[in-house]
C-alpha cells in the first residue's frame, strides 16, 4: 500500500493524475437497459464476465508515451501488467 499511496501523490502533484478509484466487487454490478420507456435493471456483471476491472486510474498525458511511462511505473508492473487504455472522447483523432 505505501508503494501505491507513493505512486498517486508523485503523479497527483505532477497533474497527471486525475483520479483512482476502486470498483464495487462483481457482485454488486448491474446491468441497465432501455425497455419499454424505463430503465430495466439487472443484477450481476455483463454476461458471462470472469474478469473484471476492480479499479482504474484516469490519467492526462501529453503524449501516448508518457502514459506507457507512468502506467510501467505502477507498482507491481514488473510482477502483472498494467492495461493501458485511451479515452477516446479526449484522445486525438487518429485513436
């Protein structure tokens, strides 16, 4: 845990880091749909989900490669690897 609390204040203070947040176990996900003018609520993951993500960080980046550098920086990197994914409705166009 410190190593984790030590990598959000380093990237907090760089600006890079906008927020981590921890996700509800499985169990609590629902599924939400549009039926009927309402909303219609299922309990439990998206179908047959053996994974699933239980936190995510939302980082802002100059470049693609700046965010490889940090998300090689999470620790635990060199023992799992971390999923980098682009937000697409920030990211350039060419994504």
């Amino acid at each position: 845990m410190a190593k984790q609390e030590a990598f959000n204040k380093k990237y907090q203070e760089s600006g890079e880091l906008l927020g981590a947040y921890g996700l509800a176990d499985a169990a609590a996900a629902q599924l939400v749909r549009h039926e009927d003018g309402a909303p219609a609520v299922t309990d439990g993951p998206y179908l047959e989900t053996k994974e699933y993500i239980a936190s995510f960080y939302l980082l802002d980046c100059e470049s693609l490669e700046r965010a490889q550098q940090i998300a090689a920086d999470m620790p635990f990197a060199d023992v799992e690897p971390v999923e980098l994914w682009p937000v697409l409705h920030e990211s350039a166009a060419d994504m």
